[in-house]
C-alpha cells in the first residue's frame, strides 16, 4: 500500500498568517519525502479560506525547490476556469522547474460559487472540461495545434517552452 500526502491549503482564522500555513505545508512536503511518501498533491481553488490555493502550479514548483525527488501531483487542476492556452504553458514550465516530477490531476470542479464568480456556466462544466481536457493534451503533444471547438477556437499555436514529459 502507497501513501500520498494532500496539502489542504487551509487556513483557519486561528492562524497568524497564510504565510505560516503556506510554510507549514512545506515542512510537510518535506517530511513525506522523509518517510517515503509516494506523492504530494496540491489543490486549486479560489475565494475561500478552505483549500486556498489559486495556483496548483506554482505551489508544485516550490514543494519541488524544497524536496528531491518526490512526485508532485495537482489535484486537481479545475479546467473549465482556466484558459488551456495559458496553462499548458504553465503546465510545461512547471514540469521543466519541478524536474519532471509534475502529474496533472485535472477536474470540472466542484464548486458553483467559483464558476459564478469566474461567470462560467456551472451547468456547462462537463462540456467544458471535455473539450478543455482534448485542448490541454494536444497542446501538451503537438506544435502548431488548431482547434475549432464549441469552447475554444484557435490557429495554429505552439506551446512554449515545450514539457519534459509527454501526456
């Protein structure tokens, strides 16, 4: 049997600063690598103090400056509120920093409230992430990728930098 180590990203109003929370979820990191974790998974969600995490990315990328080689995995990245032009950029430059320890945990989401506020159509987020989730690994694959979807419609486009690893 395997472990993984979630990092909640929650910051109770009992603490002194989001920056404690923050750093306590690298000690962490740091102590599942210790005791051979098999992973650390980081969330994405937005405007609550529960799961406070707006960026999986760029969290990945620091466990990884403070780890060596544990996988760090999002989870999950939530597709129908991103861009997928944007983040396979991220995705790749977070694979390239984290020495190719990145996984991408992708998700519709769960939230209505995040979907209201970002003014995407909760109702529509299975769509929208079958489509976001056809766009995210074909950019991640292929160069000069076009697309001409119901969500996303786009010339020919070249992610770059390009991703270590291949979805």
């Amino acid at each position: 049997m395997e472990f993984s180590l979630f990092l909640s990203c929650y910051c109770p109003e009992s603490k002194a600063s989001t920056a404690q929370v923050y750093a306590e979820m690298l000690d962490m990191a740091q102590a599942a690598e210790r005791l051979g974790y098999c992973g650390v998974t980081v969330p994405e969600h937005h405007f609550i103090n529960v799961l406070m995490n707006p960026n999986p990315f760029m969290l990945a990328v620091k466990v990884a400056s403070v780890t060596e080689r544990i996988p760090i995995t999002t989870a999950v990245a939530v597709l129908p509120l991103n861009d997928m032009r944007r983040m396979a950029g991220e995705v790749a430059l977070a694979d390239i920093l984290t020495g190719g320890r990145l996984g991408v945990g992708v998700g519709r989401g769960a939230f209505p409230y995040e979907f209201v506020r970002y003014g995407v159509d909760f109702s529509e987020g299975r769509e929208i992430f079958d489509e976001s989730l056809e766009v995210l690994i074909a950019l991640l694959s292929g160069e000069e990728v076009s697309w001409d979807g119901a969500y996303y419609k786009f010339d020919p486009t070249t992610i770059m930098p390009r991703p270590v690893q291949r979805p």
